[in-house]
C-alpha cells in the first residue's frame, strides 16, 4: 500500500504573484521588551523572504495576524485570506518562535515549521514556502530541512477505509519553495537529494503503518525484495528452511511459534568502481508483530506491536535511498524478519538456543525477542565483512523509560556512538550515547550456556543496556558498531507534530543516510 506522495521544486517568482492555492510567511515571537515597542503590529515579527507579501498589505501584515491570534510560536499556523491583495488566496503564516540572534532559524526548526504548516494546509493542492533561508555556507543544509519538512508533513497513510470521507482534505500535491536563484546546481541538488531521501522516510512509515495481518514475515519480506530489485541492489532471501540450514537459531526460535514463517533479506550496493573502499552494514529487527510471545505481554496497547518491524522497515527504505544517491561506500542491509507468536511451537524460557555464530543462548523471557534476530543479523554482517556496523530496533521499553519517545539510545563502540549522535543532531533524529557497564553483562552469566537472554534475575534494572550488552557477544572484534534502540521515536501515538504524522515515523532513516555520507566523505 503507497500513500500519495507530494511533489517538490524551487521558484524564484516573487513570492507575491505566484500563482498557487496559498503562499507561507514566517513568523516570529517578539521578546517581552520587543513586543512592549512594537505597537499594533502586537508579538510578531516578520521573518525574511515575505518582504513583497508585507508590502501588498501596506505594512499590516503582522498586525492583522496578532489581531487573528497569532503568537509566533514554534509550529502554530495562521490562515488569513488575501482578497485579492496578492495572487494567492491564502497566506499561511507559521511560527517559528523568537528570532534568533544574528542568524536564521536553526535547520530543525525550518523543517518541523514546514512540516506543520504543509500538513495544515491539506486541501491546498499547490503551496509555496518563503521561509527564511541564510545567504551563507548554512544555506543547503537550511534548504534541506524545508524541503523534507514539507515534503514530510505532508505525508498521509493511504489507510484502510471503504466509505468516502467528505471532511477529510487531500495533502498538499505540490510544494514550491522560494529562492534567490531555482536555477542554482546546488540548491537543486539539495532538493534531488530531499526527494530521494523523504520518499524512503515516507515508505518506511506505510511498512511501519500497514496492518500486520498484511504485512507478516513472508509479505514484508516480498515487498522489501521487490522494491530492492526495482531500485537495482543486489538481494538475497533465505526462507525458513534456508534458515534452518544455515543455522540461524535465534531467528528461527522466535519465528517457529507462528505459521508464517520467518525471513532473512540481504540488500547489497556496490559503488561504481568500489567506491571509497570502506564497507557498511545495517541491521534492523524486523518482528512483523510482537505479541510477547509465551511471554505474553499485557493487552493494553498491544495493537502498536505493528511497529516492532521499524527497525528493519528503516534499514530496507535506507537501503533504497542509497541506491538512489549512489555514496561511495559499499553498504548492506541485513532484515531478519520474525513474527512473535504463543503456540504450541513456540520457544519457552528455558530453551537453550545455538545462535548462528556458534553461541548458545540460554533464553528466560520470549518477549526479549528482537536481540534474538539481530543476534543472528549482526553475527552474519561480521561474518561478510564489515568496517562499520550500524543496528536500529524498537528494542526495549527501558529505552523510553530512560530517554522518552524523540531521543533514541545508542551504545557500541565509543567513537561510532559519538558519531551517530551527531549525525542525529544534524538531521533532526537526536540519539544520546548510554554505557555497557561490565555489572550488567555479569548480571547475564548462565548457569547453562554461554550467556542468558536478559538478566538471569529477571532485574529490568539497565534493561535498555542489557539489550546492547547482549548484542555486543555477536560483533567481532575488528567491526565498529553501534546499536540504536528506537522504541520510543520510531512510532508515534499523539498527535501530528512538526513533520511527524500519528504512526511511523520513519526513524532513523536520515540518520543512517547521514552516517553513510560520513563514512563515505570522511571513512
């Protein structure tokens, strides 16, 4: 199921004859000593490129805005109509919050702007942008950010409903964005690479979103193998007897309780000319649905466990943006895909499990299942040959407890942390680096195997760290790694925010195309 997607290019029009359905302005929140100076025009400040626009409304713009109740604040949207003072029939004016001292706003804060205003203004078909973008070295990085937010907040799930809904406006179809000069290589470059890099954030949300009656092993592992082959990858499918051959244990224990058997999906792109010579694997956790399995989790809120495959869902639409953008870097994506069933056939705590790197697991809680899958993922990467490994999951709900549902959690190897948290920073997707403390990885010794699955007391005490400590036994040693644990980020059950719609999200997308340029620019 593809959602509609939205259409994006640059115009250097002056903003106030374009003919589209509605034109957006920023605006932004005065200080308390700018407001008490500012007379009627009230909070508001009018940010750069909608200079013409103020001017056909003979200086009261920001004054008919206040007097609607505008404020300036981050993300609020005001719709005024123009009565013919300009060619658009709407101006949308959204907030940006306070002016930022000496220079444009920030690149997150352009694009959660565009994000809301383009999602508010659904119904619109055609929409310009005249946010403020800087004139400096910052511009292609502020251009980026509009154009994801809008081509992002404009994003809708084709969903499952039969009957016509009269009060349900369509999203925007086409977005123009204002510039000095649309003709610019750079800035054009920078929408190509917007495009390319939104439509892979847009197809992870639908995976994530589809209902996993539709979407169970065998389904996501077709859809994901079909959209690789149309984009060019290289791709492999081990089915469950392939899996069991070759001795992929932990994916094999977790998916044997469902009769939709498990799956293992192998992307591959390969540079022209082998590239910068330094290799990429991704790994996500793929579990269609998760039910907790023996362990059974608690009804309430289960119905999200559609969204415990985002990880993998990331990885397989990362995999598609970078056959798209072609970095220098050989990059693999590994998909262990499982569904998480109680039957008759499923595994048990107290099941010892012979992983596919040789190591027996002693299993304790069938619910801490995604390590199980990754395990054999990770194991089968270093086995390959990797320099770099990154690994995304909706691994635990520890992850939430310590860092709340924007900030993932990312552990490994110090340096490749540090690295994912700022490629994080850098496009919206903040991860915060947490330990692997030695008393946690004691806390894990079994009296039977090599190591248990969780803490051998059942102490969720560190439960987000024993989730890395446990992954960490699967790496080689000459592999850098770092896992990102996305239980709180890669779903969202509020309210559309920003560039986020209710649903998936699609993180960490950008933030794994982000550490491919880096790996790729900087090895």
């Amino acid at each position: 199921m593809t959602s509609p997607s939205t259409t994006l290019s640059l115009v250097d029009t002056d903003p106030a004859e374009l003919a589209v359905d509605a034109i957006v302005i920023g605006v932004h929140s005065q200080t308390g000593e700018q407001a008490a100076t500012s007379g009627p025009a009230g909070a508001l400040l009018l940010a750069s490129g909608a200079e013409s626009i103020a001017a056909a409304f003979d200086g009261k713009l920001t004054e008919t805005l206040a007097l609607l109740g505008a404020t300036g604040g981050p993300g609020e949207v005001i719709k005024l109509a123009t009565l013919g003072t300009i060619s658009a029939p709407v101006v949308a004016a959204v907030g940006l919050g306070p002016e930022p001292s000496g220079a444009a706003p920030a690149p997150e804060a352009l694009r959660r702007a565009a994000g809301a205003v383009v999602r508010a203004l659904a119904g619109a078909p055609r929409v310009a942008l005249t946010l403020p973008l800087p004139d400096d070295a910052d511009a292609p990085a502020a251009l980026r950010a509009v154009a994801e937010g809008a081509l992002l907040g404009g994003y809708r799930f084709a969903g499952y409903k039969t009957k016509p809904q009269p009060a349900r406006r369509e999203p925007v179809a086409e977005v123009l964005v204002a510039v000095p000069d649309a003709g610019d290589a750079t800035a054009q470059a920078e929408i190509t690479r917007a495009q390319a890099v939104t439509d892979a954030v847009r197809l992870c949300r639908d995976w994530v979103n589809t209902a996993p009656n539709e979407l169970r092993p065998p389904a996501f592992a077709d859809a994901v193998a079909a959209a690789a082959r149309d984009a060019g990858l290289g791709v492999e499918v081990l089915d469950a007897d392939a899996l069991a051959a070759g001795g992929y244990g932990g994916i094999i224990a977790v998916g044997q309780g469902s009769e939709a058997p498990p799956r293992l999906v192998k992307l591959t792109y390969t540079p022209a000319g082998g590239g910068n010579g330094k290799r990429v694997a991704l790994v996500g956790k793929g579990i269609t649905f998760d039910t907790g399995g023996i362990s059974i989790k608690p009804a309430q809120g289960m119905w999200e466990m559609k969204s415990d495959m985002g990880g993998a869902a990331a990885v397989g639409a990362a995999m598609l943006a970078v056959a798209a953008l072609k970095p220098s870097v050989t990059v693999t994506g590994y998909l262990p895909m499982a569904e998480n069933m109680p039957s008759g056939t499923s595994y048990r705590p107290g099941d010892v499990i012979t992983m596919y790197n040789g190591k027996k697991v002693e299993v304790l809680n069938t619910d801490a299942e995604g390590r199980m899958i990754l395990a054999d993922g990770i194991a089968r990467a270093c086995e390959d040959g990797t320099d770099y490994l990154f690994e995304t999951s909706t691994l635990t709900g520890g992850q939430v407890i310590a860092l709340g549902k924007r900030i993932a959690g990312v552990m490994g190897t110090p340096e490749l942390c540090e690295r994912v948290k700022d490629a994080g920073d850098a496009v919206g997707e903040p991860a915060w680096p947490m330990p692997l403390p030695d008393d946690v990885r004691k806390g894990m010794d079994s009296d039977v195997a090599d190591i248990s699955q969780v803490n051998a007391v059942m102490d969720r005490a560190g439960h987000m760290l024993q989730g890395g400590v446990f992954l960490r036994e699967f790496v080689t040693d000459d592999v850098a790694w770092a896992h990102i644990d996305i239980a709180g980020p890669s779903y969202h059950s509020g309210e559309a925010t920003g560039y986020w719609t209710k649903g998936g999200t699609g993180v960490p997308v950008r933030t794994l195309l982000a550490l491919i340029d880096d790996v790729a620019a900087n090895g």
